[in-house]
C-alpha cells in the first residue's frame, strides 16, 4: 500500500513538474516582447544645398557618404531607430570642418526622404520627408520635391497634362499613380519665367521621384533630378511602406518545433493522469 501511494504521488510530482515546463518553455517563446523585433528605419539623402558643394556626410562620427556631389540621391539605407548626429562637411575637410551639424530621429518601420538645403552657411539645414511609398501593381508611383531656394511657385507637367500645380520651396507633393513609360517633364517657374526639362523612363511596379535643385539665378545652375526606388530590405510590396504587414515566422508566430513541444506537454499530463488511474485500480484489487 504504502509503495503504491509513493509512485502515485512521484508521477503526479514528475508529470506536473515537466508539464509546467514544457509551458513555460512553449509559451514564453510565444509571448516574446515586441522590441525583440523592432523594425530598423530607412532613409536616403539628397545634396541640394548650393553652398556646400561636393561634400563628406558623418552619421554618429562616421562616415557615411564621400564625395557627394551636388544633386545626388542616395539610395534607401538602413539605420536604427532613434536619434542620429548628421554632419556635412566640404570634401576633404574633415568632421571637425562641418558646415552643417543637426539631430534626425526616425522611428522604427518609417522611411523617409533627407534633403540638405541652405544656400549661405548661416541657413544650412536637413529638410525631412516622410515616405509612405505603397507600390500601385502595374504602374508608377510619382513624386515630386521642391528644393530650389529662388523658384518660387512652380508648376510640373507631362504630356500636356499638369501633373503637380503650385509646389513651393521645402515642399513635397502628394503622390500620384501614373502609367509606366517614357516621360518628358516640365517644371515651369512662373517668378523666374524659365522652364526646366527632363526625360525618364518609369518602370512599372517601382516609386519615382523628381526633385528640383539648383539656382535660376546663381549656382549651381537649377535642374531636375529624377530617381526610382526599388523596394527596401525586408519591406514586401514597397519602395518605402513604413506599414507593412509583418511577414510569415515572425516572432508572434509558433516556430517549427514549438508544436511537439505543445502536444508532448499533454502526453506527458496525460500519461501522469493514464498512471495515476493504473495505480488506484492496482490498490482496489489490493485490498
């Protein structure tokens, strides 16, 4: 008698102590915190401050960018979430040279268009757009920036059709979905009574961007800047959607191994309770 009721209770103990641990196990991989997976922030840069000229950009004391010419854009690259020092300085001058110093924070998920603007060192600045660039299945996603100091009210057409109407300095437009194709853009600055011309071909299935630089009256000369993103890293459906939905296996989903571990934790609870049954029936023919 006094065997039986001593394996009795060790099953109980050994089964409730392997099935509390199995859930333990099972569900603290589940119930991971949503910082484990915060998402990195995407940001690219464009050089349209006409008093810099060709420069080096620091981010965090190190260097990001070298010789980046007047009108470049860069493409979307991937940086942590939170505050970031942006030093800009002259080609070869050094950090400690900057002619422009700031704080950019992005947030996690979120990308975003940088502009370097300014056109006298007293004035120079980082000018930040944020991108929400869904993909249009089929055709093109259109944008356009105006970062011209003295263009004024500016007008951007194609094909005779307006396209963006009044966009003025340190102004993005809406974006627009548009055929992909060959295009010859107008950007006509009414204040200045000049017209700025461009050809692209737009890919479908991609975000394009026209940015205005440049002086119409001093230099650099004003131009039109065209450039195309093709998606980011990790981000589905994109060239820039800060609200994609998370993929497959992420870490709210089970992971492969964690369904066994769910039914060899009621193998086990069942087999203490299949035991217990085998002993009581061993102690009633006992008696």
């Amino acid at each position: 008698m006094e065997q039986n009721h001593s394996l009795a209770l060790t099953v109980r103990r050994l089964s409730l102590v392997l099935g509390v641990l199995a859930f333990i196990v099972l569900f603290g991989i589940q119930a991971k915190p949503a910082s484990a997976a915060t998402s990195p922030s995407f940001v690219r840069i464009i050089h349209a401050s006409p008093f810099v000229g060709t420069a080096d950009v620091f981010v965090d004391g190190s260097k990001l960018l070298s010789s980046f010419a007047f009108g470049a854009v860069t493409d979307y690259a991937t940086i942590p979430p939170g505050p970031h020092k942006v030093q800009i300085a002259l080609v070869g001058k050094g950090i400690g040279a900057s002619a422009l110093t700031e704080t950019l924070t992005v947030n996690p998920g979120s990308a975003y268009t940088v502009a370097a603007i300014g056109t006298q060192a007293s004035n120079l600045s980082l000018q930040v757009f944020v991108d929400n660039n869904v993909l249009a299945t089929g055709t093109t996603k259109f944008r356009v920036y105006e970062l011209s100091p003295d263009a004024g009210s500016m007008t951007v057409a194609a094909a005779g059709q307006t396209l963006v109407n009044g966009i003025s300095y340190q102004n993005a437009s809406n974006y627009l979905v548009i055929p992909a194709g060959a295009y010859t853009f107008d950007a006509n600055s009414p204040a200045n009574n000049a017209t700025l011309s461009t050809s692209a071909t737009l890919d479908a299935n991609k975000v394009a961007s026209l940015f205005v630089v440049g002086m119409f009256n001093g230099s650099p000369k004003s131009a039109l800047v065209t450039a195309q993103a093709t998606g980011l890293p990790g981000v589905p459906n994109t060239g820039s959607d800060p609200n994609a939905i998370s993929p497959p296996n992420s870490d709210q989903s089970l992971t492969p191994w964690s369904w066994p571990l769910g039914i060899a934790t009621l193998l086990l609870i069942g087999s203490g309770i299949f035991m217990r049954k085998v002993i009581v029936k061993r102690r009633e023919r006992s008696r």
